[in-house]
C-alpha cells in the first residue's frame, strides 16, 4: 500500500493574459506556423489551454502525409486536450463522423469532457446500449448525431459493422494497448485494424515503447499497415544488425509527437510528491481464503469457472480477492447461488457472468483486458451431463470460503490504512498544509467497507474528520480553499486513470492506494 504526499499547487503562469491569448502568443513566438485554423475551436473551448496542446493539436490537423498521428505527451500534459481540440475542429468544418476508442472505464469520462469542456455531442456505446437502440427501430445506432465513444473491446466485436462507416477520424485513446496489433494473434489489434484501416486516426499513448522497438512498429500498422513495410523489413533496417536509430527518429517525427514536463516548466509548475510504502503482514484467515480460492481457480474442469471463462474470471476474483475481503464475499455468492440454479434446472443462465461482475465497476476493463485471450464471453453449453454429486460438492465447497470470509471482519490491511493515514497527515502538518487524503480502491464493496471501517476506528484523523466516498458534487467541497477540516474521500479507481487535466485539483493533501494494481504496468 503506497502512500502519495502532495504539496505546492500546480499553477499555470500566463502573466495576466486570457488564457487562451496567452496560448495562441506562446505558439506563435515561439514555434510559429498558422493557427488560424484552430481559432475558432480554441475560443469556443472552456478549459484553460497551453502552448503545447496547441501545437499537438496543429500537428495532427496539418499532417496529410500519413493516414495518422501519435500523440505521445508524457502522463499529466493533456493529450485529451490535444485529441479534443482535433474532434472540436472536424466537427467545426462538418467533418462529424467521429469515433472515439477508449479503456470501458473512461468512456463516460470522455464523454462529460467532451460535453463540457468543447460543447459537443456524444453518445456513449457498448452491447446493451447498441441493441436497445436496435430494438427502438435504429438502423445504425453509430450513425446518429454526435461523436461515439466505444471500448476496445466492443470496437473488436462490432469491427463488421464499424468498417461500413467511413470515419472522418477516429481517436485511440491509451493506444499502447494495441502495441502488438502486427501479431496475428492480438484479435482486438487485427479486428480494429480491419475496422478502421482507411481512416484518418489519432493515437494518444504516454508509452508508445515499454519494452521492445516492435511496440512502436504495433502502433505504426494501426495507422498504416505500409509505413515500415513488413515486420521483417523493420527488424533487419532497426534491430538485427542495422541499428538504424537515427534513421527511425526521422522517419518517427513524421507522425509522432512527443512533448516532456521539463519542456513546459515554463508555464506549468508541478507538485512536489513524496511517495512512502506501508508494508502489512495478512492475518492467518486472509491467507488461508487467498490461498484456496487460488486453489480452486486452478483447478481444470470445474463448474464454477467454465473453461470458456477461465480467464475472465479468474481476473474477476483476483482482482477482488486482492482488494478486500468484503469484495470477494459477493462474488463467491454469486458463484454458490449460479451453482444452486445449476443444479435445479440442469441449465446455466445466459447473464451469469454480467450479474458476477455487474456490481463492480471493473466489469468493461476486464472484457477488455480479457478479450484477446478468450474472445466473446458466451456461456458454454456442457458437453456432457452435469454429474450431480461433483457439483454439489463444488457448491458445499464454495460455501465452507464463504464462511471463512464472513469471519474475516476486519482486513489487517486496513490497519496499515491507518498508519498511512496517520504518517501522512503528519507530514502535511508539518507542511502547513490541510489534513486531506484520497483514498483509491479496486471495488465498489471495499470503498463501503473503508467507509465504515473508519467511521469505527480512525480516532486519529478525527479533528473534526469527514469518511465519504467521493461523487462529483463534493469534488469541490474537497478542494475547498480555507477549509481546516480533516477529510478521507474513498474513490473508485477510474480516477487513476484520468488525465493531469482530469483529475482532481489537489493543492495539498495525501493520495493512499489502498488497492495495488495486479500489472506492474498499469501507472497511477
């Protein structure tokens, strides 16, 4: 568990200038070129904007060389800025078939951000939205007014459909996740390759390389399949022997763009952030649930996680398994009661695993995250008799963890959480700064647990003290200016996710994550 002390506030420095008179001034001193184009965008916008995102913006307008961009600014620098700023301009110029592609979890995001911030229109999709659109008569629910925000995943599954429509652009927010789109074996890549091969695309990515130059020619033959010929070709001038480097920062810089924080220290100032890690052993009962329901996943053959959704559930429980107890409790529930049905009617339901991971807000990432390794999550229908006596034994089985968890009433991490809490209003004390953290969890379950938990035990942040969970409407009390009192806001992990012009103005508190991410990869 890490804590993340924040002090100083970010501030932008435009000496007194309207925001975006500042912006246009900037770009033009100092990197010149026509802005014209972007005036009217730029001026209808209410968000404050910054020399950079200007000149992303411009990039991608000006580039007809290529059928595509990367975007490619460090984390925090507002490449959903830059990509809005794009959208705002197509749409300006009538251009209005767009498309946005982005992680389930940040779709409604996109879409307030869009709303707000640039006054346009969407609508957000997915498989329970498409066919009832379907069924309200709608002949093609992505040809309706608006720009569409969709997910990788269901961008895959409807690649048939979506090739029909000849986008005017089409954004692929947190595009690293299709870095090995040449593979034959990334079905999402090579489906949305297929989707999307003859439209204009946009590719916003803070890590565009992670750990082999063949990431970065992935992302290429999302724009442009020719760009560096064959993997082969690239391989040979790039990598075996040729070590062309140089070479390929030239040809890069044709549809890439990459801006860095100490390029624009000159009109954004960033927080100081102190990171501290709070170890915590487990009690005797965590460890022994943890370890057999890691039995029972492993397990081949057994009706609680169909073959067919091994992987998908197997994510399912041990995300939850490793953010609280209170947050497996449901899941075996919904697993015993599936069983119990099993049982009774020799059937198996057609939405189990929408209701095993419905209550979650987890559900859409780990289609996502899930969807090259299975494909489409349809019940799979037994090959052979349910064999009544092994069945029964799963369900008595499932429901001797069920026990275990509810004895587990409280989690030893949460104690750490107190320690975390504590050290870190310690430092802000010294700092002169409010008594404010935010504390990010894996599940909807665990943020009630926590909620509770602290109104019982956290006498040390009680001066006065304030447990919510964070909705938009208290996002301002939050950051109030003035306020004296202690406040511990539970958030929903989608806020990790946002970016540096999404996420809450923090001006001086603590961030705890209580809940670690499962891939090292996965940034905060």
């Amino acid at each position: 568990m890490g804590i993340l002390v924040v002090n100083k506030e970010v501030t932008n420095a435009h000496n007194g200038l309207p925001r975006q008179v500042f912006c246009l001034r900037t770009h033009q001193a100092t990197r010149g070129g026509d802005v014209g184009r972007l005036t009217q965008s730029l001026f209808d916008a209410s968000v404050d904007l910054n020399p950079h995102q200007i000149d992303a913006a411009l990039f991608a307008l000006q580039n007809p060389l290529v059928k595509g961009v990367i975007l490619a600014d460090e984390v925090g620098l507002g490449k959903t800025i830059e990509a809005a700023l794009v959208l705002a301009q197509y749409w300006a110029e009538r251009r209005r078939r767009l498309i946005v592609v982005c992680p389930a979890a940040l779709r409604k995001q996109w879409a307030n951000e869009l709303a707000e911030k640039f006054h346009l229109p969407s609508q957000v999709l997915d498989a329970r939205t498409y066919k009832e659109l379907r069924k309200q008569g709608v002949a093609d629910p992505f040809d309706q007014p608006g720009v569409n925000v969709i997910s990788y995943n269901f961008a895959a599954r409807m690649s048939e459909k979506l090739r029909l429509t000849p986008w005017d652009l089409v954004v692929f927010d947190e595009a690293h996740k299709l870095r090995n789109a040449h593979r034959e074996s990334h079905r999402t890549g090579q489906a949305i390759k297929e989707a999307f091969g003859a439209c204009n695309k946009l590719l916003l990515t803070a890590t565009p390389l992670q750990n082999s130059l063949m990431e970065l020619y992935g992302l290429s033959t999302v724009i442009d399949s020719q760009l560096f010929g064959d993997a082969l070709s690239f391989r040979r001038q790039y990598l075996r022997g040729g070590e062309d480097l140089e070479g390929l920062k030239e040809r890069l810089q044709e549809f890439t763009k990459r801006t860095l924080r100490k390029q624009v220290l000159e009109y954004i100032r960033y927080t100081q952030r102190r990171a501290i890690t709070i170890p915590f052993a487990p009690s005797e009962d965590e460890l022994r649930l943890y370890h057999l329901v890691s039995a029972y996943l492993q397990r081949e053959n057994t009706y609680g996680v169909p073959q067919q959704q091994r992987h998908l559930v197997t994510l399912v429980v041990r995300k939850l398994l490793a953010s609280s107890t209170s947050a497996i409790i449901n899941t075996l529930e919904t697993m015993i009661e599936r069983l119990k049905r099993l049982e009774q009617t020799q059937e198996d339901e057609d939405n189990w695993l929408e209701k095993l991971i419905g209550s979650e807000d987890v559900e859409d990432d780990l289609l996502d995250e899930a969807a090259d390794g299975e494909g489409d999550y349809q019940v799979e229908q037994p090959g052979e008799p349910i064999q009544l006596d092994r069945l029964r034994g799963e369900i008595a089985e499932l429901e001797q963890y069920l026990d275990l968890a509810h004895r587990i009433t409280e989690d030893a991490k949460s104690g750490a959480l107190l320690n975390a809490l504590e050290q870190g209003f310690s430092h802000m004390t010294e700092m002169g700064a409010e008594r404010k953290a935010v504390i990010f969890t894996e599940s909807r379950r665990t943020q009630d647990y926590l909620l509770k938990y602290l109104e019982r035990h956290a006498t040390s942040v009680r001066s006065p003290h304030s447990v919510v969970p964070i909705i938009p409407a208290l996002r301002r009390r939050f950051t109030s200016a003035g306020s004296r009192v202690t406040k511990v806001l539970i958030r929903l992990p989608v806020a990790l996710q946002l970016t540096g012009a999404q996420r809450l103005s923090i001006t001086s508190g603590t961030m705890q994550k209580y809940s670690l991410p499962p891939k090292p990869q996965q940034r905060a």
